[in-house]
C-alpha cells in the first residue's frame, strides 16, 4: 500500500514533525566532535598531518573536571613502532618546553625505566641550570637510593664544582682550580 499525499495534516502533525526535525539537529550538533580553531587565519580547523606555520593565537586545553591528564601524545609500540619523538618543542630564541606550577608542584618532570630521565647537550652554552629561589631552596639537588646523587665528568676540565661564600668545592681536576671571586 502506498503514500497517499493528499491526505491533509494537522496543524499539530506538522508541529510535531518541526520539533522533531529541530532536535534531530541539535542531537547531531552535540555528538559531533568540536573542531579545534587555529591557523593562519585563527579560525581554521586543524586537520591531522597538517602544517600552520602563522598561527596568531595561543590554542589552550583545559580540564575543569578533574585531575586527569589534558593531553596525551605517545610513540609507542602500540601501533607498531615505538622508537619515535612524542612531543618536540622549537623556537630560535625563546623556550622550546616550558612547564610551570603555580604552588608547590612539578613544573616539569621525567622518567625513564632504565634510560635518562633528562637528557640535555649544549654546544657552548649550560646543559642543565638550576637555580634556587631567595627562600633558601637548592639550585640542582640529586637524590638516589643505590647510586651516585650527584655525578659530574669532563675529559679537560672539572667534573663537578661548586662554592658558596668563602667555600669551594671541586673534583676530577687535572688542573688548579680558581678560587670563584
């Protein structure tokens, strides 16, 4: 049996039909993913292999809803690899990772199982800087359960030094060491 389109409708048919119609729509509006807004324009969705080389706003994840992790990127072994960089950070002048706390927490932390949990080379300059705040805390502090805290090495200078005051420190040196002035 087919259609007959000239029955009339109701006036509350055709309302129902509307209302059903307009929260199909929102439905759909709310399950879809929310595009992420960035770009050259600021304005256009970022798509996943993709490279914006004017973006002009800063893009910013939050979590309100609980202590959870906000972002997550991983190379690993679970998609066939594992050997990969997750995250790189890049800039000529200014700070390619930076990490804060506002209270007493980790600005930026790190592990590895068996490998270093920070690594850092500098051509000419500190590889690592530590410095401790007016309230007394330490500049670089090593801690270890079976092995060394602290440990320095330098093939033609001083492995580890250190001074503070009228006090200096230093070890490994095949050479007098300056009193720091």
């Amino acid at each position: 049996m087919g259609i007959d389109s000239n029955l009339p409708h109701s006036r509350r048919t055709l309302l129902t039909a509307a209302a059903g119609a307009a929260a199909a729509t929102v439905a759909s509006a709310a399950l879809r993913p929310l595009s992420v807004a960035a770009a050259d324009n600021d304005g256009d969705t970022i798509q996943i292999g993709d490279t914006y080389g004017d973006v002009n706003s800063q893009t910013t994840l939050g979590n309100r809803a609980n202590n959870g992790i906000v972002l997550w990127v991983a190379s690993n072994d679970d998609f066939g690899h594992g050997a990969g960089t997750a995250v790189v950070g890049h800039t000529t002048t200014g700070i390619g990772v930076y990490g804060e706390s506002k209270t007493s927490g980790i600005g930026v932390k790190a592990y590895s199982p068996s490998g270093y949990g920070v690594y850092a080379i500098s051509d000419s300059g500190v590889s690592v800087y530590g410095g401790g705040g007016s309230d007394g805390g330490d500049g670089v502090q090593g801690v270890s359960v079976d092995g060394t805290g602290v440990s320095g090495d330098s093939q033609n200078w001083i492995g580890v030094s250190g001074h503070s005051g009228d006090f200096a420190v230093s070890s490994g040196s095949a050479r007098e060491t300056p009193r720091p002035v």
